[in-house]
C-alpha cells in the first residue's frame, strides 16, 4: 500500500502538525516502507499455528497469597497517632 502526501497531510492536520514539503516527503516514504513490510508478512503460511498469548513459555509469576502472621485490633490500634475506641482518626480534609 502506498502512502501518499495527501494522507500524511491528512493525519498531520488532525495532530495539529505543521509539516514543511521535505518532512512530508519523507513520512510519506516511510510509511510506505513500512506497510509494504507489513504486508510481506501476510504471504507467511500460519495455518497450523496456534496463536500465542506470550513470545515464550510462561508460568503464573504471582504467588499464594497466605497469612504470615495475624494481628490483633489493639495491636493495629497502638500503631496509630490518633484513636477513638475502635477505629483510626484522621484530621478532616474540606
């Protein structure tokens, strides 16, 4: 597929781009390089492969989560600067 001035000149004013002749020139060329790449790709015969959520072999990274230690509410609480019976106090925010 070719990409010509008056696309990139297209695209150029919806990104509110001021492009001089030269720099059109070459984003016309290189946007042409490209998609001819792109279409290169679709002569490769991918009819017995199975399409891949990864380039390579992945395991699950996460691990069990699992309670290493228990605190107790009184233990929570004497953590905090400020308390009113159960709960944390926090100055208000207007």
């Amino acid at each position: 597929m070719k990409i010509g001035r008056n696309e990139v000149e297209y695209v150029a004013n919806l990104a509110r781009l001021q492009l001089d002749n030269g720099e059109i020139d070459e984003f016309a060329q290189q946007l042409s390089d490209i998609l001819l790449y792109v279409d290169k790709l679709s002569e490769v015969d991918t009819d017995n492969v199975e399409p891949l959520a990864h380039a390579v072999e992945m395991n699950n990274a996460f691990r069990d989560d699992k309670v290493l230690r228990k605190s107790s509410k009184e233990a929570t609480l004497a953590n905090a600067p400020d308390k009113d019976d159960d709960y944390f106090k926090v100055p208000r925010i207007i």
